[in-house]
C-alpha cells in the first residue's frame, strides 16, 4: 500500500435517499445520509430522494429520477465531484450511473466504510477496515479503477486507513486479504487472551452502548473525569477505550465506551465491530446511552425512538440482554419533561445533570452498598 497525501478541498456532493419499503422514514434518512456524508467530509450540494416501487435492476433509481439528476449536475454552478446512493449498488449499477452523471457514484456502503477508513486508529481497527474495504471493493473493481478523469482513484471512497491509497489489482488484493486475515487473527487471540483476565477481576464490568453520535464518550469524559476524544459526527471514535470508574468507599467498576451503532450496517464492517461488541456481552451492566433531543417525529415515532430501537435490536442478537438501563443524554436540550420508566434516566453531560443519580442507580445495578 503505498501513502498518499488525502489532504485537498472538500468534494461537492449530491446525496439521493432511497425509500424502497413500507415505513420507511423518509427525512430520517435524508438527515441520516446527509449526516454520514458531511462525517465524510464532503460538501453536500444538494439532496435527492426516490421511492421506489418499480425497481431498475440497471440503475436502482427510475429513468425520471436519473434524468432530473443528470440536469442538475450539467447546471449546476458548483462542479459536483461525487453521487451518493443510500442504497447497496452493485457493480454493474455503480457503471450504469456513473456513466449517466459523468461523476464519481458512491453508495451508503461504501461511504460508511471511508468514514471507518479516516476514523480507525488501532492497528486492530486498520487492519479490519482495510479487509472490509478489500471485500467491498473486489467484486466492483473495474468500477473503482475508473479513469484516469476527474472520478477516478481520489477521494471519499478511496481513502484507505492510516493514509493509505487503496491498492486496485486483483491479485495484489487477493495476496492482501489473505494476510490481513492472518493479522488479524493473531490480534484476536492476544484480545482475547486480554479479555478473559479482564474477566476474571473482581470489578464489575458495564459497557456503554447506543447509536453513534448519542454521547457515549461524552458519559465516558463525564463520569471518570477525563478527556478522551469525542466529538459531534457519526463515527468520531472507533476503538474500544476503557477506564476505571470510582464509585464510592473505594469501590470501582470497569467501563467501557463501544463504537456506535448504525441502521443498516454494512455486513461487511460486522467483523471490525466484533471486539466491541464482546464487551456489551459480557458486561454485568449496559448503559444504553440515547440522545434524548433528537425528537422529529415521522410515522408516528420519533427520531431517538427510531434510533433505540435499531441498538436494542442489535443488542438482543447478541444476546445482551440483561441488566440494561437507558441513559437519556442532552436533557439539557429538551423544551418540555418526559416520563420516565424505572429504567431509564435522563443526563446531560454539558451540564452535569443527572450524573450523580446514574452513579447511585449503577450502583445498586451492580449491588454495590452506598
């Protein structure tokens, strides 16, 4: 892998929701693919949306909608370098649309798996995204080689961790692949050894979880007093941090901040998930951290309500299923007082509401005597 210098002006992006299904929530996902693509560092110009009804197997998108978006692009003042799809592509589509736009074409995927390309730090975390990148890129590998134009190998999309430019022959991704697999491998067994002296500690274990830009390493900051990185864009932490938390009468806990959770994440990245994951599993107690001020409603549920449920339903295949308390972030931010359940509670961790209320409630979650 050779480095490369990814440092340039931002790309202008056009972004085109994608409702193909009965409840789909349609400004949830423009908010939704808007947010990833500004996290990604582009530009976003101006934004599209299709329902679906008839699919094209060619384009994903109808003639029409196709039409209306190549017009835009040719009159457009700013130039538009790049077409994100909120929706898998294949190959043959990704080839089909680009040749329609005369632009770089991108799908959710694969700007999900850029956003893990700049964010990953861990020689765990590069190693895992670079084989996610691998196995997403081969079978459209003409469609990324491009040309030697203004769409080719630059840019989101092409970034490959640790400022890397992205290999695109075969064989050399072939040759790669199987390495990386070795690699990582072997860092899972050390991890692993790790974990299970980690577990054999007497110090209970709790894991903070919820979707990603919900606040989890803000509590992290909040409740052991320091300052690890957060910051407010999807994905801005990616590595596992873990901490020792004081509770009371030199009793402490072990804490854990996961990655984020996001609607429809690419399978692909399931793997560069997997350590993270472990830690809610195994946790004596999660706290599954909400950002309590995302309050749009659509279809008759909110948007906060929308993103709890696709962490909770995750949570449940991994079968951490007990001992969970919903911790209510950005209170701060709300214009009128919610009911809350016995297990939930509400925080703000800009104004340190709430905070000694969730050290009491972890507490007596954890049997741990004031």
């Amino acid at each position: 892998m050779k480095m490369t210098n990814t440092k340039q002006e931002k790309e202008n992006a056009i972004i085109v929701a994608v409702c193909t299904k009965k409840g789909d929530a349609l400004t949830r996902k423009l908010d939704e693919i808007v947010r990833l693509s500004e996290s990604a560092g582009l530009n976003v110009v101006q934004e599209f949306y299709q329902i679906i009804k008839d699919f094209n197997k060619a384009t994903v998108l109808g003639s029409g909608k196709v039409k209306e978006i190549k017009d835009y692009i040719n009159t457009c003042e700013a130039e538009i370098d790049v077409v994100i799809i909120d929706y898998p592509l294949s190959g043959s589509q990704m080839k089909n649309l680009r040749k329609e736009f005369g632009v770089k074409v991108l799908d959710r995927i694969g700007l999900i798996i850029d956003i893990f390309a700049s964010r990953a730090q861990s020689r765990e975390a590069k190693l895992q995204v670079k084989l996610a990148q691998d196995y997403y890129i081969l079978p459209k590998l003409s469609e990324f080689q491009g040309t030697s134009g203004r769409f080719g190998n630059a840019g989101v999309g092409m970034r490959g961790p640790g400022e890397t430019k992205l290999e695109l022959n075969r064989r050399v991704l072939d040759k790669e692949m199987e390495s990386l697999k070795k690699q990582i491998e072997k860092i899972k067994s050390q991890r692993q050894a790790t974990r299970k002296e980690r577990l054999k500690s007497d110090l209970p274990k709790i894991a903070l979880v919820g979707y990603t830009n919900a606040g989890k390493s803000s509590l992290l900051n909040a409740l052991v007093k320091e300052n690890i990185y957060a910051d407010d864009r999807y994905f801005a932490t990616l590595d596992t941090t873990t901490r020792k938390l004081y509770l009371s009468d030199n009793k402490y806990a072990i804490i854990t901040d996961t990655v984020g959770f996001i609607s429809d994440l690419p399978h692909q990245l399931v793997d560069a998930f997997s350590s993270t994951l472990e830690e809610a599993v195994d946790a004596d107690l999660i706290l599954h951290v909400v950002d309590i001020s995302l309050s749009k409603e659509e279809g008759g549920q909110k948007e906060y309500q929308a993103n709890m449920k696709v962490t909770g339903d995750l949570l449940d295949k991994l079968g951490a299923t007990k001992n969970r308390i919903v911790v209510y972030n950005k209170c701060d931010l709300l214009d009128k007082p919610i009911l809350l359940k016995n297990d939930e509670i509400l925080v703000s961790t800009k104004t340190k509401k709430g905070l000694d209320i969730l050290l009491n409630t972890i507490k007596k979650n954890l049997y741990i005597e004031n």
